[in-house]
C-alpha cells in the first residue's frame, strides 16, 4: 500500500460515522439450536455454535463430493431478495437450496418494481414469507436484516447489510482458515484495504475474537480505516491488535492476509466528496506480484477484487481466495439445512 497522495480530510457526522461503525453486541445468547433463527450477525454465534455449523459443512463437503442432489429440504423454498449487485452470494445460497433439494424463488434487480412504487422493505418482507420458507436478503442500509427480522415470522438470513456485517461471509473465512492453517488458534491476521466500509472484515473480527492467541493487524488508508467502535470493542476485550497505513514487515510476517476491495459504492453513498475520494482511493494500495515470495501468509481476499491483488499472485499455493469462494456452498448448505430442520 502506498501513502494516499493527498490529505484526506474526514467530512462525515458523526450521526453518519455511526451508521456505517459496527458496534458488537456483548451479550447476545449464542445459538444452540438454529431451527427457525433468524441469522443476523456474527454475535450470535460463538465457538460452539461455530462448531455444529462446522461439523454440518464437513458433511456436505462429502455430498458435493458425489455431486449429488438430495431431498433433504425437498419440501422448502428460499427466496433471495437482493437489493444489491450479486453474483457470488445469491449464486451461492441458491445452489446450496437446489443441491439439498430445495426450491428457489429470487429477486435480484437492483431496482425491484415494488420499491419503484415506494413499498417499504417490511411490506415487501410480509408478502415474500408467504411464498417462502426462509429469505436470504442483500441491502444497502446497514440494519436492515435486523428491520425485516423484526417483520418476518420465517427466518432472515443477513447476506450483507450496507456497511455492516456479512456472517455467512465471515463463516466461510473462518472455515477456509481452519482448512488452510489447520488450526484456529496461535496466529496472526492482516486485515488490508478498506476496513470501515468493508461489512466483511466486521463480521470477521468478531468471530476470531473467540479464539486463543489472535493477533490481529489493520492496514488501511486513513480514511478507510477500522471503525472507532471495533477498535474499543478490541480495547475492552484485552486483544492485541495494531494498525498502519501501509505494509509492513508485520503485514510480511503474518499467518494471513485477508485483502478487501475499496467500497466506492458506499463512500460514494456517505461522503459529499465521495466520487473524487472513491477514484483516489482505490488505487491507493495493491498487493506486490512478488507478495508470494516474500511471505509465507495465506492471502484471502471474499471477492469480488478489483486491482488490489494481481493477477501474477494466483498461481501461488498461498493464494487462497478462489478456494475460500467454493466454501460459501458447504457452509450455506449447512446453515440452510440447520435453520430448516434444526440440528
């Protein structure tokens, strides 16, 4: 990452600050049986619950092995609204459904013809959940999940709520680190790019806080760095972490390197400079082509990427994102399979 070329002054509200911060929950029960739950926010998970997740994703590891589809929830219907861009995630919670027999229904417009006419989101949510058995919903507004979650008497799964968090992203990131480092415990993570507006790295942060000797390292540009309130929620929790605004030899020296996009969308959507700042930022940092060399680090990174990792880096053992992507299947088949029928 290289220095931002120019000052880059901080014009939000603090109201505004706080729309797009992620402050955790301390108390919020972890789930012991997930039929019916509602799959809001990486709080609600903690390493047991991690673990009968994990435990269900293993086997439906072995079922895509066989490239089968099964009857398991045969009787069932998902509906994906998505009021954002997807390919990955609705993609991935649709092929979860139909590989366990299932059935899809999808709205993936940008603009829905129900919001067109001004509908709210929790009407269209009361309408969805009589045609359907479970909704995975994508929205811009961080808070959303939780609105129709308020609504709805059929389980909402969150699949990325504005600035947010995205928890069955973070699942399979924790998933895909356990795979890769054969271990969740004794080891440091760089997170890189844009950590205040990237919903992923929120999520993520929390689920590793659950485990033993996590050190975690922040690599931001000024402007994008980890919202204040993660970073006093880290204070209060006694973990070790640090930050800078480029790479460093601790970025080097890391077990991995979890790379994020620059969010123009949502810079663009927050801040009155936001076109100009989007088109600065996201050239203001690029994963070296020789990174591989230099580093031993599994390099994730949840995709869509732009020009932050090169394409020189894909042929490296260590670059780990496209296997990480597959584990979004496993992982959602296994949530889907959980919220429906329960453990």
């Amino acid at each position: 990452m290289t220095q931002e070329t120019q000052p880059v002054t901080q014009d939000l509200s603090l109201e505004r600050e706080a729309q797009v911060a992620s402050f955790y929950k301390e108390n919020t029960p972890p789930i012991r049986n997930f039929k019916g739950r509602d799959i809001l926010l990486a709080e609600q998970f903690d390493r047991e619950s991690l673990e009968i997740l994990f435990h269900e994703t293993s086997k439906m590891e072995e079922l895509l092995k066989e490239r089968k589809i099964t009857d398991l929830l045969s009787p069932f219907i998902l509906a994906t609204l998505f009021y954002e861009p997807s390919t990955r995630t609705r993609l991935s919670f649709e092929t979860s459904m139909v590989r366990l027999g299932g059935k899809v229904i999808s709205e993936s417009s940008v603009q829905f013809s129900s919001q067109m006419k001004g509908e709210v989101l929790e009407d269209t949510i009361r309408v969805v959940e009589e045609c359907a058995d479970v909704i995975a919903l994508r929205h811009p507004k961080e808070g959303s999940a939780q609105k129709a979650a308020d609504f709805a008497f059929i389980p909402i799964i969150n699949a990325g709520d504005g600035g947010g968090q995205h928890p069955t992203q973070a699942f399979l990131d924790v998933y895909t680190i356990k795979k890769e480092l054969g271990r969740l415990e004794d080891f440091t993570i760089t997170m890189l790019g844009d950590l205040r507006f990237g919903r992923t790295v929120h999520s993520l942060t929390y689920l590793l806080l659950l485990f033993p000797n996590i050190s975690l390292h922040f690599v931001a540009p000024a402007y994008l760095k980890m919202p204040e309130g993660i970073l006093r929620f880290l204070e209060r929790k006694g973990v070790e972490f640090s930050q800078t605004n480029q790479l460093d030899e601790k970025t080097y020296d890391s077990d991995v390197v979890y790379v994020t996009r620059v969010q123009e969308e949502r810079i663009k959507e927050f801040d009155s400079f936001g076109p100009q700042r989007a088109e600065l930022l996201k050239n203001s940092y690029q994963l070296p082509a020789d990174f591989p060399k230099i580093s031993k680090a599994i390099i994730l990174h949840p995709l869509p990427r732009l020009n932050e990792i090169p394409p020189e880096v894909d042929q490296s053992p260590t670059a780990a994102f496209f296997r990480q992507s597959s584990y979004g299947i496993p992982i959602r088949m296994a949530l889907l399979k959980l919220v429906l029928l329960g453990n």
